[in-house]
C-alpha cells in the first residue's frame, strides 16, 4: 500500500505574498506621500532665521534702589559658543540624549524601530525615538510645533525638519543650537543659565558629575529637579555617568569619583535661587495684564518699589517663625513638617510646581503707607515648590484683624474710645438654620460691660460683634470697602469677627488708613516702565482718598497702640518693640489662620501664618503667640538700618478728659484712682455723666 503524501496548493500562498507585497507597496506610496506633503503650505518652520537666532530679549525688573532683580521672559537663556563648553559636557547630553548623533542624518532608524515595538507590546507610548536634530525641531519652533502634541504627524514634521536641518548645518552648530535652547526647568533654557542656575558656575566650570546632573535633568527636568528631588537626581545622575563610561568617553576611575561625588548646589536665599520670586511673579502677572504680549516681545524696563533689604529680612522673619512653630517651641505642633514632607518628596513625590502645600505656609507683606509702595513680599516658603502667592492670591478669613475697621466705624459715627459695650452671651437667629449663632469668646469667658478701647485692646468677640450690630452691618461692608477691602462681605454679623475671606495684600494695605491718619493709597508695586528706546510708558501717580478724618484716624491709632502695649500683642510686640507702633493680632474661631497687623508712621506690615488647606495649627493657636513675632524681628531689623519715625501728633482739636475705666464716666473722687485714665474725645462726644460711687475693680491676678 503506497502511502499517501501532502499536497499543498501553491495559489493561497501566492495571493498572501502578493497582499503583503502590496501592502508594503502600499505603505510606501503613502508614506512616500506623506512625507512629501507633511510640511505643505506653511505647516512646516522655514529655516532660514537659524543662523540668526538670537533669544528674544527679556525685560527687567529693578529694585528701588536701582539694583537689578530679575528677568521677565517666558525663557531666560544666555548663549554660548560650542568652543566654550568642555567635551566632557557635551558628551554627557550626547551619550545621554541621542547616542548616535554623529552617525545619523536626523532620524535614528535603528532607535525608530526599537521604540516602535517597545510600544506595541507595552499598548501605549513608553519609549520615543527624537534625535537631537528633532528636539531641536521641536523647541526652535515651539508655536509651529506645539510641544503637547505627540500625533504621528507631528513626528513626521520633526522628522521632515530635522533632515533639513541636518542637509544646512553641521552637527557641531546643531549641538550648539541644541545646547543653547533645550529647556532644563525652573524656567532655565540652555546649557549656560542651568548651569548658573543650578551650581552658580558657567558651563566652562562644571565638572563631570555636574555635567551629567544637568544631563539627567533633560530626562524630565521636574522628576529630576536636584533642588526638589537630590537622591532621585544622584541615582539618575550616576546612571548618566555610566553610561558615559560604557561608550568611552571618561575613564573607570573618573567614572568612580564622579558618582561619589556630594550634591553641591548653588545656595539659594528664601526657598529660591530667585530674588524676591513672589514679588517678581506678582508684578509680572500684573506687567502680562497691562501689555500682553508686548512684555515678553519687546525689552521693558521696569523700575519696581522693592527695598531689597526690607526684602530679605521679611523673608528671614517669616522662614524663622515657621521653623520654630514648626519645632514645638510655641506649643505641640501636630502636623508634619517642612522638611519632613520635602524627605519624603524626594523619593517619589509631586514632580512639578503645585498650587497647595501640605506643610505650614505663611505670607509677609510690607507697605509704605504714604505712597502704597510694596516694599517687601512673601508669598510662601518655596517658590520651586509652590509657585501659588499666598500674599495676593489666596482668600482667607482675617479673624479678628478686621475688627478694628468695625472700630472705625464706631468711632465715625460717634461713638468715642470710652462707649460701653456689654460683653455677654449672644444668640443670633440665623435665615438658614433654626439653629441661632452662639459666638464665644477666644477663652469662653464673658467679662461684662468694658469700654471700646478695652474689648479692642483684649479682642474680646462679644463687644466687636455687639458694636457692629449696633452701628448696622451695612456701616461695615461699606467702611470695607472704602478700606480697599474688594471681597464680598456679606451683612451678616459674623463679619465683625473677620468671617469674610480678603487678600493679605489689601488686608495688609488696609491698615495704611491708620498709618496715614485717615487717608488710603492703592498699592503700587511699580513706580515707572520704559521702552526699549528709554521712553518711559508709565509712571505711577499716588491717588490719595481719605476715609477717615484725621481725628477719628488718630483715636483709632491711639486705641491700636493699647492692643501693642497692653493688650493680646503686648508679650510680643510691644515687650520687645518700642519705636511708636499701632497693630491687631487675629486668630480665627477654628485656629487655622493667625496674623498679625501693625504699622509704625513711615512703614505698614503683616504676616498671614496657616495651611493651604485650611485646618487648625495646634491647640490655643493665637496670633499674638504663632505670628506677631515675626512682625517684631522684621521690624527691629528694619530700624536697626533707619531712622525711627516719630509718634502721631495728636490733633489740636480733640479734646481729652479724666475717665473711668469700669464704667466709661467723668472721673470724679467717688471712684478709684487706680480705674482713672485719660481719653481723647471727637468734640461733642464726651460723656457728661459723673461716675458713681464705687470700690476699686478687682486686678487680674
């Protein structure tokens, strides 16, 4: 029996290798055609601006003083010329960024196909395939080829402009473009500014384990960030310097020192290698507003109302009080800290600049109440971190820093220092809840009837929520805004305890009515702007508008100054603080924001201390304990450097009599001696009632 052999039919088997040849020819006609049109019409960047790139010019900032503080520019870059920078640099990004730059014409077909079927089996893009000539692409032309895009087609354009690129220059002048405009992060582009940036050296000084630091950040410049993220940094660095030795470009034993050798940053001053970063971003948003695009196009010069000094010792008090709140020395602190949450980041946290923190924040803000000029801010206490200005940016309740505008309006509508006020429980009926509002006192005690200035001094809730019920809620939110408070503040009778949230900077500012006896000035963080001809395009003109008389400013500064020698700032201003100065502590009811206002004739400041997300600091959280302490070191700082100003003088026409503490009535020999004081009176405000026969009041222990 034969046995029976296979047959196969030759015809299927023609007709698949005939589909897949014409498939491939298929491909090829549509690849060839795509290629042919990918940069039709102007789709694709001219080359012919290469040879003449310059960066564009930025505008700059300066202090009061004239001293240079920074540059405003959506890219801050300096050039240098490939002769400049050592081998050992440019043999960091080569061996790191496209290894075989020398042997391709723009497009790396061997990494194309690697990459390809990395990302076939992983379903999804892990693996590029840019050369240096398409990186180059990419960031010369950065509004024709717009860098989110990672379509195919916008790949093909890479491709179809990196040949050209490659077919004009040669591949030392491509590296030298490439190196002078490839983004580093924290807004440094080219290889010159990152260096400055992150060593404090030209590129000319950096040795092999900083050239493969900045080699390592290119991989992801904010995963890599060697400020943020120093281990993550040091592993990708030494893998760099690995891989240098692997392709023979640095010998084991440099290799060896390179890798063990300490991250050495620049030193940077409050959280940031900028001047003032805070301010700078607050006058560039403010500069953005104003010219749009004319600001990053066209060289400004900006003449700014900084004081560089007042500057840094703002920025010195407000990092040192929240270290040492942040330390336990002002009560258990119950969060982590700072530095704990950055540790912990720098293993594999945030990558990029956050709008919120979860560490203790704080904001500074210094004015000259005379001109509005913004002599220091401080918008929180890392600005790589968290670019988001807590001074001019965030909403947050003033708690009892509000009150004394509801003072004001006492004392406007003629209620003098000496009016009585019941301090005593309070039951509001609230619109939304059948549950009333029962506010407390910060010690939930209730002192009975005191005078204005007493229940000012002490902060006590009772008497500013009482007074303001009285004067009328409307009274308030119109005194706000004639403050230069622009946040709604509902009429509702919470807001005489700072209930409605402001901006630190107009909350800070408001406080120069005081400063100025009566007369508010808008801030003005700029005095002038040229053009790049010199031509000046705006100046700063000081618009005065009094909100109150100079009489009823001066009893408001009096009863302020109590708050600074007697009251809830007395342990930590007015102990340590003798130059005549006026402020307010405020701490709101759940202890999650705490301040401090004060104000001395020539200078307005305030410090904002809580967490972006609101929540209490630590039990017994006070203002006066958390906040005002910086306001003091600043300001002996400050006049350390200056002349003190002198006091208020006191309006001529104010007359003044012999009162009553406890009561508020015409001091006579019925009453103790000990309750008498002097107070000032707006003429036709003085009480006309003797005291009556009493004893002397019971002393705090």
């Amino acid at each position: 029996m034969s046995q029976l052999k296979p047959s196969f039919s030759r015809r299927p088997l023609a007709i698949v290798l005939l589909g897949v040849t014409g498939l491939g020819v298929l491909g090829l006609i549509v690849g060839a055609v795509s290629w042919a049109t990918v940069c039709s019409g102007a789709s694709c960047p001219s080359l012919t601006g290469l040879e003449a790139y310059q960066p564009r010019q930025t505008s700059r900032l300066y202090a009061a003083d004239g001293r240079f503080i920074a540059e405003l520019g959506q890219e801050r870059r300096t050039l240098v010329r490939l002769d400049q920078i050592p081998q050992h640099v440019r043999d960091a990004v080569v061996v790191t960024e496209d290894k075989r730059f020398y042997a391709h014409g723009g497009i790396d077909f061997y990494r194309v196909i690697g990459a390809s079927f990395a990302n076939i089996r992983a379903g999804g893009i892990v693996q590029g395939f840019s050369t240096i000539t398409m990186q180059l692409a990419r960031n010369l032309f950065p509004d024709r080829l717009d860098a989110r895009d990672r379509s195919p087609k916008r790949k093909l354009r890479e491709a179809k402009v990196a040949r050209a690129i490659e077919a004009r220059y040669s591949k030392d002048r491509i590296l030298e473009l490439y190196l002078n405009q490839i983004s580093f992060g924290n807004g440094a582009f080219g290889i010159e500014t990152a260096s400055q940036r992150y060593f404090g050296k030209s590129v000319r000084e950096l040795t092999i384990a900083e050239a493969a630091t900045l080699a390592a950040v290119l991989k992801g410049p904010g995963r890599y960030n060697p400020r943020r993220f120093p281990e993550r940094a040091i592993q990708r660095r030494n893998t760099v310097v690995e891989l240098m030795r692997r392709a023979n470009v640095i010998a084991d034993s440099s290799a060896s020192l390179a890798k063990a050798y300490p991250m050495r940053l620049a030193r940077r001053r409050g959280g940031s290698a900028e001047t003032a970063p805070y301010f700078v971003e607050y006058v560039r948003r403010l500069l953005e507003a104003k010219y749009g695009k004319r600001l990053y196009e066209h060289p400004l010069k900006v003449y700014t109302t900084l004081d560089l000094d007042l500057q840094g010792a703002a920025e010195r008090a407000l990092d040192r009080q929240l270290r040492i709140v942040e330390s336990g020395q002002a009560g258990t602190f119950p969060h982590r800290t700072y530095e704990q949450i950055m540790a912990r980041a720098a293993g594999g946290g945030q990558e990029e600049s956050r709008t919120v923190s979860a560490y203790l924040q704080g904001a500074f803000v210094a004015l000259d109440p005379r001109s509005g000029a913004v002599r220091a801010l401080v918008g929180g206490r890392d600005f790589e971190d968290s670019q988001f200005d807590r001074a001019t940016q965030a909403l947050r309740q003033p708690g009892s820093t509000f009150k004394p505008i509801v003072y004001a309006t006492a004392i406007q509508s003629g209620r003098p220092p000496s009016y009585l006020i019941d301090d005593s429980p309070l039951s509001v009926p609230q619109l939304d809840t059948a549950k009333p509002w029962q506010p407390q006192n910060y010690d939930l005690k209730f002192l009975g009837p005191m005078t204005m200035r007493k229940g000012l001094e002490d902060s006590r809730n009772m008497i500013a929520i009482r007074l303001g019920m009285e004067i009328g809620e409307q009274s308030v939110v119109a005194m706000a805004a004639g403050f230069g408070l622009s946040t709604p503040v509902p009429p509702f009778p919470s807001i005489h305890i700072g209930s409605a949230e402001v901006y630190p900077i107009e909350m800070v500012a408001a406080y120069s009515v005081f400063a100025n006896l009566g007369w508010r000035v808008p801030t003005a963080p700029v005095v002038r702007v040229e053009d790049e001809k010199g031509a000046t395009i705006f100046s700063a003109e000081a618009e005065r508008m009094q909100v109150l008389s100079r009489e009823e400013a001066w009893l408001m500064v009096d009863m302020m100054k109590g708050v600074v020698r007697r009251g809830t700032a007395a342990g930590s201003v007015g102990q340590y603080f003798p130059i005549p100065s006026g402020g307010k502590t405020g701490t709101t009811n759940d202890g999650g924001d705490v301040w401090f206002i004060g104000y001395t004739a020539d200078l307005v400041a305030g410090i904002w201390v809580g967490f972006d997300h609101p929540k209490q600091i630590m039990s017994n959280a006070q203002g006066g304990r958390l906040a005002a302490p910086a306001w003091t070191s600043f300001m002996r700082e400050v006049y350390e450097r200056k002349p003190a100003p002198p006091d208020w003088p006191r309006p001529v026409t104010l007359t003044s009599r012999s009162i009553d503490e406890v009561t508020g009535l015409l001091h006579t020999s019925a009453c103790p001696a000990d309750d008498t004081y002097t107070e000032y009176y707006l003429p036709g405000t003085e009480p006309t009632r003797e005291c009556p026969r009493r004893a002397a009041a019971p002393k705090k222990p």
